[in-house]
C-alpha cells in the first residue's frame, strides 16, 4: 500500500515527537511519503497534486478540522466537477483542538491510538460512504455559520496568531465575551429552508444560524455540544435559527446544550433533516466554514451531496 501523510505542524495538538512517532509506525506497514504544509491551503495544493500525479491508495490528514477540510477540497477538486472516476481513501489522524469530523466517524482523539485504529481499518478494508455539505462551490464535512459563532472563531485565530493555546477553557470564556460584546450591536438576516418535499419556509429576524452536516455541533474539550442531536453523515442537513441574542433567554439554551438535555426553546428554529438552506442578509456579516473565519458575507447557500466521499473510519453507529 502506498499512502501520503499530510502533516499540519502548527495544528494545536500536534508535537514534532509525536508526529515522527506515527510517521515511522505508518512506515513500517506501508510505502509512506510524508509532506508538511507551511501555509493555509497548502494541505489542499497536495492532495491536488496526489490525485493528479496518482499511484497513492491511501492520503491521510494529520491535523485539525481546517486541514481535513483542505484536503477533501483537494482530494474531491469543485462540487460542480465530475468526481473522478478512482480515488485514494481519506484517513484521519486528529491534530487539532476539537477534531469534529474525526471524532463524529468514530475516529479516536488521541493521535497516536488513532494511528493504531487506522492501521487495522485500512487492514481491513474498512471503510464508509459519507454525506458532505456544499457551500460557496466548495465542500464542509460538519458545519457553517454567521452571527456569533463566526466571531468567537474570528477572536480565537486572533488569539492563536498571538501564540495562545485554544483550549477549551479559552474558548468558553472567548465564547461568553463576544456573545456579551455583541448582543446589542446585531444586524439580523433571514434564513430559508427547504424541507424534503421541496416546500420552504422563511425565517426573518435571526440573530445567528448554523448548519451542520453532522452532530455534534462541535465538543468543548470531552463534552458533546449537540445543536442538532438527529442530523448524521448519512442523513440530510441541520438547521439552528436563533431570533434573539438576549442572555436571559439563551442562558437556559446554553445550560441544556452543556448538559446535552434537548436543545430547544420558543425563540429558536431548528431541524435536523432539510435539502437547503440559504442566509441573507443586507449588510455583510462574520462567516465561517469548518471552524475557520472565512470573511463577512451578505449570502451563504447551501445543500448536500449522498455519499460523496470515501473515509477510513468504523462503520457507523446505530443511533
């Protein structure tokens, strides 16, 4: 078997002993090529190159959710493309601070136990057919959104470029100050969702939005925040509308979604299995794709494509 690693060396749990660790045990079971990435979107520019060079079975990610994101893109070119015809398998090692996407397949957290796991799937032949979501002609693996989350994403890469540490506890307290900092300058937009028979229903007034193509939502450290506990990767998308920023009435929203009780209250929308979704609003606003700020918009769209990509993970679980 020939594999390609993709190293991200700046994702947050990644160390140089630990990734020359599972390098050498990938190594000694298969014919490895190890490249590192030194700029955003560089992990996309080699798995580019990997499919159009060829002879790889296998391309495995070693980072956070921003790197594998890079490298679906890579590995799949545009939605609005023809899939190529054979292409090599997604492996997943997690490197980064929450590792969403790894940890919804079933993907263990730690690197060097993942590195284990990986080596029986691909052993085995195992693998899994997964939902991806569509956005702006480009493919997210687990959510978007605008509002508020965009702006916690935006101060914790500020953060990070200053050399702190994205820990959970950091992004609790990033969490609290900017939704604190920003409950009274909101600019709220309209949603649109199509549901499955083709119908929509619009959403004027909302203060910030999400959608996901999985759950969770994302983790805080080990807890599971689910916004959306019945949207899957096998399954149509999810949608999270709130009409409101008052504290008093997202505090309750807040405690059920920490204590993984049913996320729901009077001022928020949400559906776990819709076709589209859409945002718009009059002045541009934060965004964000994967975990990562990706600038202010005034439109986002999106829909989802079945089985649009091959990963190396456990079958999925019933329930």
């Amino acid at each position: 078997m020939r594999a390609l690693l993709i190293v991200n060396p700046y994702a947050t749990a990644t160390t140089p002993a630990g990734r020359d660790t599972l390098a050498h045990t990938l190594a000694s079971r298969m014919e490895l090529t190890v490249e590192q990435t030194t700029h955003r979107g560089h992990a996309e520019e080699l798995a580019q190159r990997a499919v159009r060079d060829g002879g790889y079975d296998a391309i495995v990610v070693h980072g956070g959710d921003g790197s594998v994101n890079e490298v679906v893109n890579g590995l799949l070119g545009s939605p609005a493309d023809a899939r190529p015809a054979a292409l090599p398998r997604l492996g997943i090692i997690p490197g980064g601070s929450a590792n969403v996407f790894a940890r919804a397949l079933g993907i263990d957290a730690d690197p060097l136990l993942a590195t284990a796991q990986l080596i029986e799937l691909l052993a085995s032949g195992a693998q899994r057919m997964v939902n991806l979501g569509i956005t702006d002609d480009r493919w997210f693996l687990f959510n978007c959104g605008m509002g508020v989350d965009a702006r916690v994403i935006r101060a914790m890469e500020d953060k990070r470029n200053r050399g702190k540490a994205a820990t959970p506890g950091r992004y609790l307290f990033t969490t609290v100050v900017t939704f604190l900092r920003h409950r009274a300058d909101q600019q709220r937009f309209e949603v649109v969702v199509t549901d499955r028979d083709g119908s929509t229903r619009v959403l004027p007034g909302i203060s910030f939005a999400f959608v996901l193509n999985t759950t969770p939502w994302t983790y805080l450290g080990g807890r599971t925040i689910e916004t959306n506990p019945g949207t899957s990767l096998s399954g149509g998308l999810g949608v999270f509308a709130s009409s409101t920023m008052s504290v008093a009435r997202n505090l309750p929203l807040a405690t059920r979604l920490l204590t993984r009780a049913d996320p729901h209250a009077r001022h928020v929308f949400r559906d776990d299995d819709v076709t589209a979704v859409s945002f718009s609003s009059p002045v541009p606003l934060p965004t964000q794709i994967d975990g990562d700020f990706t600038g202010e918009r005034t439109e986002m769209r999106f829909h989802y494509r079945p089985g649009a990509l091959t990963v190396v993970a456990p079958a999925e679980q019933a329930g």
